[in-house]
C-alpha cells in the first residue's frame, strides 16, 4: 500500500466507521468524487476498508474510538485483516503509530480470549442470538461471516447452459466451478470484474448468491402462472423465476422503493424477459394489491430484514442493527406476510423468505403466521429440492449457514393454501 492509498483508505474509514450509512455506499459515493483512482488504488482502498470493518471488534479493543483514528484503523486492517507484517508496512506508519502497530501486534493473543473479539461480533448481537446458539455456534458462525465471499452466478436458461458457460470461462482462465445446489449456479474464486463481460452484457449471466437462487426453486413457478414478487427489490430473485416460467405467464414485482425497481427494468431487458410487471406500492396495504387477491399461484415474500446473513459481504449491518431495529422488522414482517397471504389462490403456495440467521425472523415469525392462517400448511423444502434434483435437506425449511453450505445465511418457509 503506497502513502496515498492509506490516506485515502483513512478517508474513507471517517465515512463508514460513522455506520450512518452502507459501507458500499459510502465507498462508492467516495470513488466517484475521485474519480482519477486506478483499479490497483480502488483495490487497496476497498479491500484494507472492509478488512477493518470485519476486524472492528479487534480494532475497537485496541483503539480509542477508532471513527476519529482512521489512519490507524487503516494500518491496524492491514496487519489484523490482510495478514501484513510491521516491516511490510515501511514508509507508512510514523513513529507514534508504529508504537501503536507494535502494541496491537503484541495483543493478538489476548483477542481470542473474549467471544467479541474472537468472533468479531458486537455485544447486542451476541446477546442477541446466545438464546439460541451455544458459544462455539457463536464462534463458527462469526468466524465463517468474517472471510469476503466468492463471487456467484446465476446462468439464465433463456439465454445459456451452464455446462456451456461454465466452459467458456475456464477457457478465459477464471477459477470457475459449478455451485454445489443451485443448477444454474457458478462459483468464481477470482475477484472478477464482470460488468462488462459479454455474457453478463447479454443477460447470460446475473450476480446471484446460490442461496438467493435456491429461493426460487422454492417457488416452483410453471409458465403460464400468476406469480407475485411482493418485495421485490432490484429483482434477482424476481429474474430467476421469470426464466424458470420460460418467459410464459405474469409477474409482478411490487416494492415501495422506485430506485430499486428502476434498477430491475434493465436487468430485465438484458434478461430477455418480458413476463415481469414492475409496480411501486405505498406499503404492504397499498389498494393497487387487493387486485391480486385469491388469484396468485405463488407469492415470494422476501422479506426486508436484519440482513445478519450476508455479513460476508456487508460486514457493517452488525453495527448498523440493533435491538430496536430487528424489533421494528419484525412487526414490518408480520405485516407484510398477513398482507400478501390474501393474494393466494386455493392451492397457491407463499414462500417466507429472509437472509437472517435470527431465529426471531425466521421459525418464530412462520409459526406465528400458520396459528394466525390456519388455512395454510407448511410443505417440506427439503422433498421440494430433492424433487428439483437438488441434494440438500435442512428440515421443514430451508437453513442455509456460511460454514456448512458456503452460501449467505438464508432461511426460508413454502406454505401451500388448503383447497
């Protein structure tokens, strides 16, 4: 890292160590103001800020404050984060600071002595999940979070196959290998830039986590259906279910943010799709949805949520969330889940969806939704992948977990309507 970079990482870490905002948010809004920046630069500077964000707890312990240190911050991410020794970082630090790299470095021991710092977790998320999990779950699962994630990709069907596909890129040299669940799903080990690869260009491949792609096996829409995708964001799920309908029937996509609608409508044109029906709404009772109701074959509720799965890669939510905000979600859930049963034909299957490991948003929320709709019964995610031809059972529902499934923390629910 050159003398520039680490100021310019420091920049950065007076941003994102505030937590007012998403740390990509903040380093994106940042490289657009410089936008002289290399790719080498933006590399260091991405990488050495993340690094500190996922080492916060560790940084936190040894550093005062550090959203008014950043330059220290920066230098402890790239010993604590990025494995560099002291001598490594020559010319960078000055005498005061490489005091204080020479202290932290003496200190690692002690980090692994407090559940925090060893698995880098905040005291009210620990507090949070040790009703349900012992403290070497604790551990796994802050350790298994900490590392960046691969790089997924999600094949569309209208446009490739993934045998074929998967071909193409190890012809270019990148370490690509078939997901281990998802049919359309590859996994890249490089740090690829993909945005304008011709076959993410052409709407072949999209950005997909696997779990996120399981999420619509799940739903299990046939061409000619009327599927409703009642948060459905930027829409990645939204495309998935499209191509897996063979372009064939109608969906509707329903969020409250026009932003990210906007962002599904050229995704979908790359995609080749023309079966999905953006539609802003005000809330989950918004009129323009009552429509719908008793006439929808499935109903994706993906639900807005902790986020406490994708850690990976947005190690900042662990700091962005609280006791207060998962309590707010949880009744904005239950909201949204009562509205978007209604829609459901006799028949018809929900599917509960969230990227929470919080057993709150997860278990506790669907069983209270089946004793409030008696009308619903859960169906068995696992014999509904197996007769995908995906080998994977976690239960009744589907739980995915970074360490065992290398995938976000995903959790999902189907229930099917009694006729």
């Amino acid at each position: 890292m050159t003398p520039a970079q680490l100021d310019h990482t420091a920049a950065v870490l007076a941003g994102m160590l505030t937590f007012k905002q998403p740390a990509d948010a903040v380093l994106s809004a940042y490289f657009r103001d410089h936008k002289k920046l290399g790719r080498q630069d933006r590399h260091e500077i991405a990488e050495t800020a993340f690094a500190a964000l996922r080492h916060y707890q560790k940084i936190s312990a040894a550093l005062d404050n550090p959203h008014a240190q950043p330059r220290k911050a920066a230098l402890a991410a790239l010993v604590l984060g990025r494995g560099m020794n002291i001598s490594q970082l020559a010319g960078l630090p000055d005498e005061e600071e490489s005091e204080f790299l020479c202290r932290l470095k003496s200190r690692k021991n002690e980090f692994s002595d407090g559940l925090n710092t060893a698995a880098e977790l905040p005291e009210w998320l620990i507090g949070q999940m040790r009703p349900h999990y012992g403290d070497e779950a604790l551990l796994a699962f802050g350790r298994s979070v900490n590392r960046p994630a691969p790089l997924d990709l999600r094949v569309n069907t209208l446009k490739g196959r993934r045998d074929k596909v998967l071909a193409a890129l190890r012809q270019e040299g990148l370490n690509a290998e078939a997901a281990p669940y998802s049919p359309w799903g590859i996994r890249l080990h490089d740090k690829a830039a993909l945005n304008k690869h011709p076959l993410f260009l052409d709407g072949t491949l999209e950005v997909q986590d696997e779990g996120s792609q399981l999420l619509a096996l799940l739903v299990g829409a046939k061409r000619g259906e009327i599927v409703v995708d009642f948060c459905a964001g930027a829409g990645g799920k939204t495309l998935a279910v499209g191509a897996m309908m063979a372009n064939k029937g109608r969906i509707y996509a329903f969020d409250i943010a026009e932003k990210r609608l906007a962002n599904l409508k050229p995704r979908m044109v790359r995609a080749g799709l023309t079966n999905i029906h953006p539609e802003r709404i005000g809330s989950e009772n918004d009129p323009r949805i009552g429509r719908l109701n008793g006439k929808a074959d499935r109903v994706l509720v993906d639900a807005p949520c902790s986020g406490l799965g994708t850690l990976r890669r947005n190690p900042d939510l662990k700091y962005r969330q609280s006791p207060e905000t998962v309590a707010k979600l949880l009744a904005q859930q239950h909201g949204i889940l009562d509205a978007a049963a209604a829609l459901v034909k006799e028949q018809g299957r929900l599917v509960y969806a969230t990227c929470s490991i919080l057993p709150e948003e997860n278990e506790r929320q669907v069983e209270r939704f089946l004793a409030e709709h008696p009308e619903f019964e859960p169906v068995d995610c696992a014999a509904l992948l197996a007769a995908a031809k995906v080998d994977l059972d976690t239960g009744v529902y589907l739980r995915l977990d970074t360490a065992a499934h290398q995938t976000d923390g995903f959790f999902a629910a189907v229930m099917q309507r009694k006729g």
